[in-house]
C-alpha cells in the first residue's frame, strides 16, 4: 500500500478535507466551483485514502486539525497549506499571496483558532459532499479509477 500511496502523491496534488465539517464542506464546494482545470483532488480525510495519504506522513488519522495540501509530493499544512491553494487557482484568489508577508507562526496561530472551534463556530454535517456527475473530475477516488 505505501508504494501506491507514493505513486498517487506524486501523480496528484491532492486535498484532504474533513467531510464532516460544515466549513471544510463549503472549501470543497468553494473549490469545485473555481478550480477550472481540476488541478486539485479531493478527498476526505476519514476516507480509506484519505486516511493511508495521512498515515504516509505521519499524521493523525482520528484528528482533524488542519486542512492537508500536498503539491508535487509535499506536504502542506495551516496556513500555508490555504495560500498555496489560492495561489494555484489564479486571479483573483491569488492576490491572497500577500498574506505571505504576515509571518507564519501569526498566520498558523490564526488559522488554528478557526480550526480549533469550526465545529462549535460553523457546526458539523451529516451530508458529506459525494463525487457526482458533475463533479467528479474533482475527486482522487474519481481520478485513480480512471488510470
């Protein structure tokens, strides 16, 4: 299994979302709708992939506390991990690179307090955004089957 994770990371810059999350939902949503070109695939942390993907790096597989961006086999996290994704979706979300200029420990403390309390601040969901017709070019699971 961790020679396949290996080849599907590099072969794919790829999200992890908690699926469970109102907020995490609304990226994923928010994503979809911008991500033109489908450079970024989705997947949901509590996922069987999503959660191999996590092992991979090391990270919790029961504790969701950042978003995961993994851009040609690196990972990213907090803060960074946001401004890389904004970065890649072009005008007018990339001017979010500015946010560069405040200095990561600042940047990483606020996205931590977000993602500390989202559930209490935006709640949580039993409606998980599943791959559709019209999506589905979105999703890792989607874009490994068609290899």
């Amino acid at each position: 299994m961790a020679h396949r994770i290996t080849a599907i990371i590099q072969k794919h810059d790829i999200i992890l979302f908690d699926a469970i999350c109102v907020i995490c939902n609304g990226w994923a949503k928010f994503l979809i709708k911008n991500d033109q070109y489908s450079k970024f695939k989705l997947a949901s942390a509590q996922s069987a992939l999503g959660e191999e993907i996590l092992k991979h790096y090391g990270m919790s597989t029961t504790d969701y506390t950042t978003m995961v961006v993994i851009l040609n086999g690196q990972l990213y996290t907090e803060s960074t991990a946001l401004l890389k994704v904004m970065q890649h979706l072009g005008l007018p979300f990339s001017l979010m690179n500015a946010g560069y200029i405040v200095p990561r420990p600042i940047r990483d403390f606020l996205y931590r307090r977000v993602a500390l309390n989202r559930y209490q601040l935006f709640g949580q969901t039993n409606d998980c955004l599943l791959p559709s017709a019209d999506n589905k070019q979105h999703f890792l699971e989607h874009a490994l089957r068609d290899v």
